[in-house]
C-alpha cells in the first residue's frame, strides 16, 4: 500500500490512541502530520514528542497556549493551532490525504464536516456527525469525492458484509440485502433488575464489560442510545432505511454484526473485540494489514447468544427510532439533549433513568423543523441544549 498521510482528530482519545498503536506497527506506510484534542495538554505534548506532526490543534485555546509553551521548551517545530477554526484548517490540510475523526459528539461535527469538503478519505469514528447532518454531511462528501470509511466496529463490519461495487464500495440499498443486523453487547446492566436502575452511579455506568471507552460514550452504551444513534448512522451511511436496521443482543461482542440476503444468506463479521481491528480496516482498505490483534479463537468463545432488546431496559434506544420516524431536526434534538443529559449525570447531578426522560422533554417542549444548512443545525442544537438544561435543572 502507498504511503498515507494523517490528521487524527482526538487523538488523545480511545479511537487515537488505538489509531496510533496501530500506525506504529507500520511506520512505512503512515505520517502522522497533525494531531489534535480538547484539553489534555499532557497526553498530546507526549504525543507530539514521540510523532513530531507539523500541526497540533486544540479545541480549547487556554490549553493550546499551555501546549505551544510546552512544546517550545522542547525545541519542537510543531505548529500549534486552537479552536474549531485550527481543527478544520488539520482536517483540510491539503499534504494529508486521510483524516481519523475521532472526537466524540457535536464537537467532531465541523472539523470531519471540512475533511468532507476538502476532499479526505475519513476514517469516521464520530457517529454524531452523521446523526447531526446526515443529508448535509453525505451530500458535501459525494460533492467533494470524499471516501467515508466507517470506523465503528459494527459499522464497518456491515460495510464488510454488504455487497460492493466495482470501486469496492458498499451497496445498502441492494435488492439483493433483506435487513441488517447491528449488534449491541446489552451493556453493564443487561441483566440488572429495573427497580435499581435509579440508583446506578457513574462508576458503574462507564464499565462497560466487553470494550474500553471513554467516559460519554461507555454511558450511551449503558442506555442503548449508542445503539440507537448507530441505528441513524447505519441508514446514512449505508443508505438503509430505518425499519430494516435490527439491533440484536449478543453479549459476548464476538459478532459484530450480520447483514441478512434475500436469498437466506446472513453474513457476519467476527472478531475479538478490540478497535484496532477495524481501524486497521480503514487504513489499509481496500487492502488488509495486522493490526496487533490476537486472531479469534472460536473454541474459547464456545457459546453465542442473542436477545431482542427490552424496551423498558432501553428506552433510549427507542427514542433514537423515534427520532427517524420524526424526521427534520428530530435527531439533532436527541442528540444535544442526550449530550446534555449523560454530562449532567457524570456530574452526579441527575440519576441515571434522568437520561431519557430528559430527551423526551426537548422532544415535548420543541417541534421538529427542516433543516437545510449548518447554521440551522447548529441553531437547533443550542436551543435543544438550552431546554434540557433547564429540564435539568427542575430535576
């Protein structure tokens, strides 16, 4: 394979971090040209240390000045950036080629949302950004010839399993593909009876028991609206609808997903699971390279098990149907409120049930609207945002 250049958008995150694992293991095919993140000023001076890109960015300015100290101090000549202005300049920098999105929520949407313009192949990691702008951000990446390759783990195993074109993209919208089925581990509370729901803490929402996540997104999978917002990226992606996209329990997180033929057929992606298999997917695509993974022993798995999900467990995940069903700015409301939702319960201040019932009220209190630019995007999420604090702040 010819030599990529990156720009890794969170790099400090579980998504860069396994991104970066995996490029070390291939120093001749990969350079790291920029890296960027929110506010670990010491995790991306590390990084920058060991990588030396030509760019760092951080999203948080105060954090920025304290990098380009740091970095100075070491005699570094990387250039240090700050704000969404300096992550969409790395993500449209016209020597890379490939850009990982891999900063989670709304804050990933405009610097992936400029890889789109510019052009990259995006290693997409950030689920929201598709949630968010689905129409806008597929439309501004056939636009600009842009080649999204999914980064999740049960997205990129759909896109394995569906059937390609001449290029080798995915086809979802075949006569030949029945259903797709996303698979979901059930999370930390799959068996915990409902009545101690009210009293689960953060500590024990964020261990998740099959992956290792950041602190957001262990909780969306906790609730099963990590499910829910795949199941909308899935029909973007892809270009699916919603009623054909089944989220399926499987607890051991060995089947990352299936795609069901017209013929009978089900093909499945497995797998250990780790994320560096499917980024090492995206980086080497159309080719395969190792990606530090121990291949999967299917004698130790042993046992597979499937369940649908229950509602009254995961009524998450049925506000993220809902959402499709609704339409327009459905989905931005859902996902500004559930954002809003998981930090204020982080922060010990709502309990855990608090989740959905928050996003019902955003859904309650403001009616869905077209949406036809990014300024109106980001209008509805701050006023989604707005609402669900203020239902926060009743509770």
């Amino acid at each position: 394979m010819r030599a990529r250049h990156l720009t890794i958008l969170g790099s400090t995150g579980t998504i860069g971090h396994n991104t970066l694992d995996v490029v070390a293991q291939h120093p001749q095919n990969f350079q790291v040209v920029a890296l960027t993140a929110n506010t670990d000023v010491d995790a991306l001076e590390k990084q920058c240390l060991q990588w030396q890109p030509e760019y760092a960015a951080m999203s948080n300015e105060d954090s920025a000045q304290q990098l380009y100290e740091k970095l100075k101090c070491h005699g570094l000549a990387t250039q240090v950036l700050a704000g969404v202005a300096g992550l969409q300049q790395v993500a449209s920098l016209e020597q890379i080629d490939t850009v990982v999105a891999g900063i989670v929520g709304a804050a990933g949407l405009l610097p992936s949302l400029a890889a789109a313009a510019a052009g990259k192949r995006i290693l997409l990691a950030n689920k929201e950004a598709l949630v968010m702008s689905g129409q806008l951000f597929m439309e501004t990446a056939r636009r600009n010839g842009a080649v999204l390759l999914p980064v999740d783990s049960e997205h990129n195993a759909i896109f394995q399993c569906l059937p390609q074109d001449g290029s080798g993209h995915s086809l979802g919208k075949s006569d030949s593909v029945n259903k797709i089925l996303l698979t979901a581990s059930g999370g930390p509370f799959r068996t915990l009876p409902l009545a101690h729901f009210d009293d689960i803490t953060p500590e024990q929402a964020v261990r998740h028991p099959n992956w290792v996540m950041g602190q957001k997104i262990s909780v969306d999978s906790a609730t099963m609206m990590n499910k829910g917002l795949e199941v909308i990226e899935a029909h973007w992606l892809f270009d699916v609808p919603h009623d054909l996209i089944e989220v399926v329990i499987h607890p051991q997180s060995v089947i990352h997903s299936m795609v069901s033929y017209t013929d009978g057929s089900v093909l499945a992606q497995l797998g250990n699971p780790d994320m560096r298999t499917p980024i090492a997917y995206c980086l080497a695509w159309p080719e395969r390279m190792s990606s530090g993974v121990e291949p999967l022993d299917v004698f130790d798995v042993a046992t597979l098990e499937f369940e649908k999900p229950d509602v009254q467990r995961y009524p998450c995940l049925q506000l993220c149907y809902q959402a499709i069903a609704m339409g327009g700015s459905a989905s931005i409301l859902l996902n500004a409120a559930n954002e809003t939702a998981v930090d204020a319960f982080l922060n010990q201040k709502i309990r855990f049930t608090a989740i959905a019932d928050t996003i019902e009220s955003v859904f309650n209190e403001i009616s869905t609207t077209e949406v036809k630019s990014l300024d109106d995007i980001l209008a509805v999420d701050r006023s989604a945002r707005e609402v669900a604090r203020d239902f926060i702040n009743r509770v």
